[in-house]
C-alpha cells in the first residue's frame, strides 16, 4: 500500500514538475523575418519584440534576424530542414507568404510541414507614389496606365505572381493593360521599391498599408487608394480606399508567425498561450495601431485551420486569374481580397533598408525593363537598369 502510495505521489510531482516546465519562457528567443530589413517581416517582428518585453512575457530582448529570399521561401526551407525543433525560434509570415505556398514556390515543403502558431493583425495592400507626383487619385493613375503603360513603372518587394504583383495586375486589368505588358520591377522586399521611389526610379510602388506607414506619418502624406473594404482607421483619416473611388478591390494580408515543425507540444503550447495573453493587453495593441494594422486575432488550431483554407483559396485564385489572363478577358469582378491606397510618399524620406538594385542604377544611361532582364523567378538579372522617371 505505501509502495502504491508513493508510485502515486511520485507520478503527481512529475506532472506538477512537466506542467511547471511547460509554463516557462524559452531562454533565448528569436524572430526571423524571411526578408532584408525595413519590409512587412520586419515590422511583424519588431511588433512582438517590444509587446513581449513590455509585458514581462520574456525578460530578454527578443533577437530579429533576417533570412530574405522568395517571400518567406529560404526561411521555410532552412527552418524545415535544419532548424525545426527550435523552441524559442519564431518565423514571420504573410498573405503573401501563403500565396507563394500555395503555387507551389517554397520548394518541396508545404502548408502541413510547420506549426501555425498565432497572427498579429492584418494589413491591406497599398499603391504609392511620390508626393510630387502628377497622380493624385487613382483614377489619375489609371488614366496614365490605359493610355501608356510603359509611363508607369510598377516597383514591389517580390517576383511575377506574388500578391504585389497581383495587386498591380488587378489595377493594370481595370486600365484595360494586359498584366503581362505592364512594366514591374521586382525587389527583395518591401523597404527596396521606396528606396527605389525615393530616387525616382520606379514611379509607384505596389506594397502594403503598415509597410507604408513610417513615411506617410513623416511627410504628412495623403493616398490616392487602397485595398480596403471598410473605412480607413482615425490614424490614416486621408487614405481613402478603392471602392471608395470607384474600383471594387479589396485585398486583406494576414500577418503572424510559425514554428518549427519539430518543437514539443509543451513549447508550442507556451508560445499559443502567450499570445492568447499578449493579444489582449494595452501594450501590443498599442504597438499593432503604430504599424498600422488592423485586429485579427487568432492562434493555434484556429489558425492552422485558417491557414491551410487560404492556400486552398489561394490557389484556386490563381488558377482562375491565369485562365482569364489566357483567354484575353477582362473581367471585372474582384475575385482576390485587398486594401489599396495610392499614397504620396516624400521624396526627402529614406526607407530604413538600402537597396543594393537602387545603388547599381546607372540614369545616364537608362533603358525600359523588358522580357530578357527578368530571372525565370520573376527577380531582375544582374545589369538590369530602371528608366528615371518622366514624371518629376
């Protein structure tokens, strides 16, 4: 009887000890953001590193690292296949992130070979341009788009058919442009294409809201549109969106994190339970409204669950847009979701990542992107040159 007694005690104090265990935070803790600084992934993670010390969740600085390459594809791979048990080791992912899943664009790893671990807030899609610039409503710019489309050069954080290039070729399909003809420079991701508007080498960029709120709050900007079903928030009060300029196009961005896919259920359950704290506090929803995104709370099995009917819906999606693309249609419906804004952005601004394409241009002697200056991945080769801008 003693000895049951004490098989039973000695059970229970293994369990208390497992659940303790549980409960605490890794002792290191990192956030990977798959692109080069100053992007959407950057942002995502400064968001979390700031609320969890804030709120005492973690009691060391959080580290951010960058990993760029393919939206999210070189830190998929590397977390897969060299990284997957990483308790404290989080990786920032998006919309686009899932559009790229779900064509098939991370390689030989899809949507099951990680953990879905908890989303921050969504962002909607956002055209800019200078605040010089002649087009101050979008239906200025799609004017200058249908009646010449090599007028318009199109600057975004990643490759033919990411979402960015799909928010452009929404806009060039309203302008009666085939997408395929519009003139679209690829960069690594979303802090590039304004440096690149800054030196007036692209004349718009196809990006999202929050990676575009740091320069619109320095240069007291105004937007033309953006991908938005509802009304912009009291922070952004003169970026109206496209349905409320005439062009029904709406196009949401989750952003939020994912985990190794060998990290213990105990660890995971710490991070899901984190969040589910962290999302609810005064701290990081304070820090969610300074990026500029919007509530979208969800975490563990919900999101997992979120996740995996997105890249269905993705890929469906892109189906269906390559059929219409095909057949030469033009198709007004708008059958992907977005915020799009077009908004002035001061050239005396720099975007915090320096881009290594805006530093090798040459204006002396320019020439127009054509079908040869693109890598097969949709990035430009090496010794591609942007066009200055005829506009300003």
């Amino acid at each position: 009887m003693k000895k049951q007694l004490l098989r039973t005690l000695t059970a229970s104090i293994l369990l208390m000890s497992t659940s303790v265990l549980a409960q605490e935070a890794p002792s290191r803790t990192e956030c990977i953001a798959p692109a080069k600084p100053g992007g959407g992934f950057d942002l995502t993670c400064k968001l979390i590193q700031v609320s969890l010390l804030e709120t005492g969740a973690i009691e060391k600085p959080m580290r951010v690292t960058y990993m760029p390459g393919g939206v999210g594809a070189v830190a998929y791979n590397a977390i897969v296949a060299q990284r997957p048990g990483e308790p404290g080791t989080v990786v920032a992912f998006s919309g686009g992130s899932l559009l790229n899943l779900s064509q098939g664009k991370f390689g030989r790893y899809g949507v099951d070979d990680v953990r879905w671990l908890a989303s921050v807030g969504t962002d909607y899609g956002m055209i800019a341009v200078r605040a010089d610039s002649p087009w101050k409503t979008l239906k200025d710019l799609m004017t200058a788009m249908e009646k010449d489309p090599n007028s318009v050069v199109i600057g975004a954080g990643a490759s033919i058919g990411s979402q960015d290039w799909m928010k452009s070729a929404l806009l060039a399909q309203k302008a009666n442009v085939d997408p395929h003809k519009m003139r679209y420079v690829a960069f690594e991701g979303g802090g590039e294409p304004v440096t690149a508007l800054m030196g007036n080498h692209v004349q718009v960029v196809s990006g999202d809201l929050s990676e575009m709120v740091p320069y619109l709050g320095a240069t007291k900007s105004a937007c033309l549109p953006s991908f938005q079903k509802i009304v912009c928030r009291a922070s952004l009060p003169n970026i109206p969106t496209a349905k409320e300029q005439g062009y029904d196009l709406v196009w949401p961005i989750i952003r939020g994190f994912y985990v190794g896919p060998k990290v213990s259920d105990a660890d995971y359950q710490w991070w899901v339970d984190t969040f589910k704290k962290l999302q609810q506090t005064d701290e990081f929803k304070k820090q969610r409204d300074l990026r500029g995104l919007f509530e979208f709370d969800m975490t563990g099995q919900q999101l997992d669950d979120y996740v995996k009917k997105q890249v269905t819906d993705y890929r469906e999606q892109a189906k269906a847009f390559d059929s219409r693309n095909n057949r030469g249609g033009n198709d007004e419906r708008s059958y992907l979701c977005g915020y799009l804004a077009v908004a002035p952005v001061s050239p005396g601004y720099s975007s915090p990542g320096r881009s290594k394409a805006n530093t090798a241009m040459n204006p002396s002697a320019p020439r127009p992107f054509s079908a040869g200056d693109y890598r097969p991945d949709g990035a430009l080769r090496a010794g591609a040159v942007i066009a200055p801008s005829r506009h300003g």
